[in-house]
C-alpha cells in the first residue's frame, strides 16, 4: 500500500483548520473536493480516519496519517535546503509544538524567536500542562513537545531540560491580612490561594510539604500565566509562581516568599526521532535556551 501525500496532507489540513470548509480555503478548492479527498485516502487506507464532529478530529488511524503528512513537510523542507532551493521564496514550513504555560511564559518564545530569523518556518504553539503535552506527541499534533515525561513517546527521543522551580509568594497586603500570625496550617486552612486551573496540583504540593496536607482552603482558578502572576499580586491568594517570573516583583516587593521548601517539576524534550537538520536546530535551540534559564534538576 502507498499512501498519497497529497491526500495524507489534505487530512493534516482538515485537522489543523477544524472543518473541511476551513481546509478548503487554505487549499483553494470547495470543500466537497476536500470531501473527495478525505474519502478516497479512507478508500486506501481501509479505515475511517476522521471523525466529522465540530471540530473535526482524526481518528488513531488517522492521526498516524496526519503524523505521515507533517513529517513529510519537514522532510520536504530539509531536502529544498540541500538542494541550495531558496525556501523563503515560498511557503514557510509549519512546525507545530508543545509547551506548558509557565514554559511559554517565561523561556520558550526566546529560542523561537531565534529560529524563525533563520529559517522559512512558523511555529503553531499548543499550550497544555506538562503532563498532558506527550500525548500531542502520541497523536502526530505536534513535532516536539516540553514535557514532565522522561520516558520516550514511541517513534521520539527525550533530552532533560531542567527544572522548572516555583515559590509560594503573596502580596504583603494579602500576607497582612491573612498570615498575621504566621504562615502555618492553621492559617494556610482559611487564606484564599490560586490554582491555575482544576489540574493544578503545585499548591496542593506546597501545602503538603509544610505539613498542612489536610487544609481545604479557598481557590480561585485563573488559567493564563501572566494574569496568575497578576492575580497574586492584587491578592486574591497566595500561589506557587516560578522563580524566573516572580524574580523583579519579589525584588521590587510587590510579592514576598511564604517560605517552605520550593517546588521543582523537571522537564524534558520529546521530539520526533527523525534525521532532519530543521528539527535538530529547533532542538539545540530550546534544549540550550531551557538548560541556561532553568534550574539543575535536584537527584537527592
């Protein structure tokens, strides 16, 4: 069996836009050509590869094809480059990525930033928790990913980044009012703290680690990095915030440390085990940026 790029790239395209009137545009067809298209590659493949729902998804079978497609653009890319073709004269090469939010909001856009002035690429940047980014992995949505597992994605390899190290900070109005007599369980129970959203679990952690594991306090949930930040500094709670973003406004006293012991979740690049020269600088650039900004990781 051989599967047509074409058709493999139409299916990536339907994935990516959501609709097949989405993909149509981008292709410069109607969208029952895309139909056509969609319905001949499952004719090949002998499976139903997408599932026409709002949005339009691929099914497993179809995201091992969408993975096929995008792995073939990058191939496609590299091969221009040895042949001295000139690819800023035409398309830019899409290179879709992972990355959690405090990654995103801190260190990662740098190396980005970098690679893009030397090559004809644009990144679509996907945002999850570490936890959850290798499985975009796992479906063929993105080429690489930051992630807290250590362990390869089948087809990937996996380089240590560092840690990523988070403080309990609040700002003195809030510690004011709240930690009057100390920070301890008996006042970490009632003062209000932020959560990032429902899978935030780092405040949990802290609260555990300082011997109030037991405390239900009050949470707010603010899924945004920067207006996180924010939030504590107006004092809505107390949070866990990463030591490079809580840097300037705990210098500048706009949020002072809680205490205890600060939190540490190790990251890791996956990428595609592919030989390709576009996706090894891509690598060198975030594994060199991250291994400068974040901390060693601590092995006692």
């Amino acid at each position: 069996m051989r599967i047509p790029f074409d058709l493999a790239e139409t299916l990536a395209l339907v994935v990516d836009e959501g609709t097949l009137d989405g993909a149509a545009r981008r292709m410069h067809i109607t969208p029952s050509a895309v139909s056509q298209r969609i319905k001949a590659l499952e004719e090949i493949i002998g499976r139903v590869l997408l599932i026409r729902s709002k949005p339009a998804r691929a099914t497993p079978d179809g995201a091992a094809i969408v993975r096929l497609a995008r792995q073939a653009a990058l191939l496609e890319h590299d091969t221009a480059l040895a042949l001295g073709v000139d690819v800023d004269a035409g398309r830019h090469t899409s290179v879709p990525l992972a990355v959690n939010a405090d990654s995103l909001a801190t260190w990662f856009l740098q190396p980005l930033a970098r690679l893009g002035e030397r090559h004809a690429v644009v990144f679509e940047v996907h945002r999850d928790d570490q936890e959850f980014t290798a499985a975009l992995l796992e479906s063929g949505t993105v080429m690489g990913a930051v992630t807290s597992r250590d362990i390869a994605v089948s087809g990937c390899r996996v380089s240590p980044l560092g840690a990523m190290r988070y403080d309990a900070v609040a700002s003195p109005v809030f510690v004011s009012r709240w930690f009057t007599t100390g920070v301890d369980a008996t006042t970490l129970a009632l003062a209000p703290l932020i959560d990032f959203d429902r899978r935030d679990d780092l405040q949990s952690r802290w609260l555990t680690a300082v011997g109030a594991g037991d405390a239900q306090p009050p949470r707010h949930h603010v899924p945004s990095s920067s207006d996180f930040a924010h939030a504590a500094q107006l004092g809505m709670g107390w949070a866990l915030l990463p030591t490079l973003q809580a840097a300037d406004a705990v210098a500048s006293g706009a949020l002072v440390r809680l205490g205890g012991p600060s939190v540490e979740v190790p990251l890791f690049w996956q990428q595609w085990n592919l030989h390709s020269p576009l996706l090894g600088d891509i690598a060198d650039e975030i594994i060199g940026e991250a291994r400068r900004a974040l901390a060693p990781v601590n092995r006692r």
